[in-house]
C-alpha cells in the first residue's frame, strides 16, 4: 500500500509535490479505480497519496461564453447526471455517467478519474470522445491541451506525464440540429463493466423543419468502446451516413459497417464474435432511438443520487494541507463522535472503521466495490468504505450502521426489515439499510423504481429482493 496521504489545499501544493517526487506520487478523487489497481498489483511503486478533493472550485460544471462546457477534475458521475447543463448540452454523457456502477461509486467516481484509467471499457471516454472533448494538463512547465482522440497511446496508457494533473476537461455543448446517444451492454442492468458500448452524435441539416431527425444528416460520430486497445471511432458508418437520412434501411446498413470497425478480443466477460454482433445491436439502437426522438427514454428527470443536501455543496476544506504518514493523527467524527487514530493512514475506511474504531457492523464482502455490504455515508453521500482510504476522513463526517438508531430505537428502515421479514443471514443487511435510509432522506416518498435504482450497489445471495423492497416501501409509507 501507499506510505503517505497527503489531503491538499490548492493546485499549486499538488503540482510541486508530482514534481518533487514523479511516479511515487498518484492524485486521488474517488479512488475507486486506484484503491483496486494498487491492491491487486496493478499500480505499484506508488509512495504517496495526493487527495485533491479538499481543494476549492475543482467540482465545478459550467459553460462559457463560447458555448464550451468545463468539468472539474472533480465532477463525479453522480454531478454529471445530476446536471441540468450535462443533461441538455451534453446528453450522451449523462447517460453513460448514469450507467457507470451503481450510486455508491458514482458518488466518489470522478469523470476525470475514468479518462485516466484509460481502460477501452469505461463508459464516458466513448461519449467525451464523441463530442470532441479536450483535456487540459497542468505541470510547473506549463498548461497544455490534448484532445481526447489524441490522449490515449493503448490499454491504461496516456500521454500523461508523472508531473501532470489533469485540470480541466472541456465539451462543445451540443447545438440545436445535433442529437445524441449512449449504449451500453453489460453482463447485468446495474454494476456492470461494458461488454460494448458506443456513443453516437448526429448532426442534421436543419432539426428545425417539421422533418426533424428525418432531414438530411451534415455529419455523424459514432464512438465504440471495449472492442479494441482504445476507443475507436466507427469510421465506415460516419462516411455512409454523412448526406443521407436516417431511416431504417440507412440504420440497419450503418449498423452492419459498425461491426466491421470493430476489432474485440475474447476474454472472462464475452467471445469475440459475440462482442461483434453487439456492435452491430447497439448502433442500430442508438440510431434508432434517435431516428424516433427517443434517445431519452427511460433517462431519470431526477436520478436517484444517494446524497443529502449538504453533499450538494462542495465536500469540508481544508485551511492547511495535511501529511498522514505512521503515527500522524486522522481525527473524524463517526456517528457524532469524535475519533483520533495514530494509525491507520495506509489502509481503507473499511479498515479503519472495522479494526481500530471497533465498528463491525460494517461488513466486507468483496472488498472491491460490488457487494455494497460496507456501505457508509461520508460527508452526507452513501459511499463504499472498501475503496476509500482512510485518511480521507480526517476532518470528515461518518455515519455507519451503529448510528442509525437514536436512543435505542431502531430507525425506521431497520424496523420496517424486521417487520417484513427482510433480514435472511443477515450480512447485506446493514448496507442495504444506510442505503434504504439515505434514499428517504433524499426522497421521502420514492417509486418502486427509484427504489430498485438505490439499492443497485447492494447485493443479496440469500433470495430475490422482494422482502427488501417492500420494507423500504413500508418504511417511507410511515409518517
């Protein structure tokens, strides 16, 4: 693991820190990536932690004056299907930071973070690269702008140097005649890495007419992901399209040239060939549902976040930077009381909250982000305590399992599992509450569905979810 965890205040400290110690040093935001890289081997050498989450202005999402939206470093996919600005401007990016594992992760995840993982399968380097992205790179050297197209040298390789940070990722902001779409195919609805995605922008004539997306198409990007090295434009299918109408018989023979661009590889998660022939599905479907104007369909008009209104706001800062090295103190509140631990700076919350606050009713089941079991909110936003370090809570608030009841009542969640008999063995249960009782907090009264959706990053292997489901319903039915 890392020997030191440094929470920064400003860009210039982080800058001077990858200068001073080049591949030792890694930047960290949601870390969901990172925490499984350096664990499984994947990431070694790495001596310091640089968590810039503390650092002021880096979530921001906004447009400029040329019609160019800027993201943060520090924008998470829950921020970008959450914005109003990304959902309008910038559609095929909310959809695929929707689509991205479940609320949990999106929480912590930043859109920043997954361009830099570089792996050919994640979700938003196809629509980013779709709509002409661009990221801006910053080192004592200098500032300098890549294009997305031009960022990515193979499998989790950039052109990023150990002294860069990634500062700014800037989006043209689709026009008035442009519409688009993101399709993703996975092994399951939720918690899924890509089989094959792909992303598609299609620029008509004039979307004004009463034709609509029937006019003549001036220009169309279609983008495919995890079926090659890197993301790989569809080039024969942008050619065809260009001056042609997008019909059926033009979709279905755009779709088939799609599956001729693409190069997979068969490995744990599909063959090959399979992986082909899904091309072929998701640019027919992204086509059509844009040829049909339904390409937000099924889109949420408010996403299911698993966040409090303070988590709205930017996360606690810092007035000084903070060295965790061993012995360094990390001093947190944990379900209102104040913690201080002169160990621990190498391990994750999980860890911490387990082995030296004595806090077990946080459970770990897979320890890599999937199970949910170790669900805890931190800073008001429902997280995997697996994949967070444990410095990050220093100067934070934590809420585990143990502080939901309230003077030995249980909170109304836990009692309506009881009542519904949705406790089986018993160890998902305390995940499947935090995250049953973060989304009363956010929505008193969910649907069905939104309930499915809050529980996505929480797996049960006892039954189905009937039992659970209900006890959440009952639980946001009491006054």
């Amino acid at each position: 693991m890392w020997r030191s965890y440094q929470n920064a205040t400003s860009v210039v400290e982080v800058i001077k820190t990858l200068d001073e110690q080049g591949e030792g040093a890694r930047i960290i935001a949601g870390a969901t990536d990172l925490i499984l890289e350096i664990e499984r081997g994947v990431r070694s050498g790495i001596e310091t932690l640089i968590d810039v989450t503390r650092i002021q202005g880096l979530d921001r999402i906004e447009i400029d004056e040329y019609g160019v939206i800027h993201l943060g470093p520090l924008v998470t996919h829950n921020q970008c299907a959450a914005s109003k600005l990304i959902v309008e401007r910038a559609f095929p990016l909310a959809q695929a930071a929707w689509e991205v594992g479940a609320p949990q992760i999106r929480n912590r995840g930043t859109v920043a973070g997954n361009l830099i993982t570089a792996s050919p399968a994640n979700d938003t380097i196809p629509p980013l690269m779709a709509l002409g992205a661009q990221v801006t790179l910053k080192s004592r050297g200098g500032e300098r702008t890549v294009p997305l197209s031009e960022f990515y040298r193979g499998v989790r390789k950039t052109v990023m140097q150990p002294e860069e940070m990634l500062i700014d990722i800037s989006i043209p902001a689709m026009k008035r005649n442009q519409k688009g779409a993101f399709v993703k195919l996975g092994l399951r609805r939720a918690q899924a890495i890509s089989i094959v995605n792909a992303a598609m922008l299609v620029t008509f004539r004039d979307c004004s007419s009463s034709e609509g997306p029937n006019s003549q198409i001036e220009d169309v990007v279609i983008t495919l992901g995890s079926v090659a090295p890197t993301i790989i434009h569809a080039s024969q299918p942008e050619r065809y399209l260009k001056g042609r109408r997008l019909d059926q018989d033009a979709i279905l023979y755009a779709a088939e040239l799609a599956k001729m661009d693409a190069k997979p590889i068969a490995d744990i998660r599909s063959g090959a060939e399979y992986r082909n022939e899904m091309v072929r599905v998701c640019v027919e479907r992204g086509l059509h549902a844009i040829s049909q104007e339904e390409e937000r369909k099924g889109f949420p008009d408010k996403p299911v976040m698993l966040w409090d209104q303070r988590a709205e706001d930017e996360s606690p800062r810092f007035k000084e930077s903070t060295v965790h090295t061993g012995g360094s103190l990390i001093k947190t509140w944990i379900n209102g009381k104040e913690y201080k631990f002169s160990a621990g700076h190498n391990k994750t919350l999980l860890r911490l909250l387990r082995e030296d606050a004595g806090l077990i009713g946080t459970k770990e089941g897979c320890a890599e982000g999937e199970c949910g079991a170790c669900t805890v909110f931190l800073d008001g936003k429902a997280v995997m305590s697996c994949l967070v370090p444990a410095a990050r809570a220093h100067g934070a608030e934590v809420l585990t399992i143990e502080g939901m009841a309230s003077n030995d009542i249980l909170h109304p969640v836990q009692q309506a599992f009881i009542d519904a008999g949705a406790v089986q063995c018993g160890y998902c249960t305390p995940g499947f509450i935090m995250s049953g009782v973060k989304l009363l907090e956010e929505k008193p009264h969910p649907t069905h569905l939104e309930i499915q959706q809050a529980i996505t990053g929480n797996l049960c292997r006892c039954t189905g979810y009937y039992k659970i489901i209900q006890a959440i319903e009952h639980a946001s039915q009491l006054d």
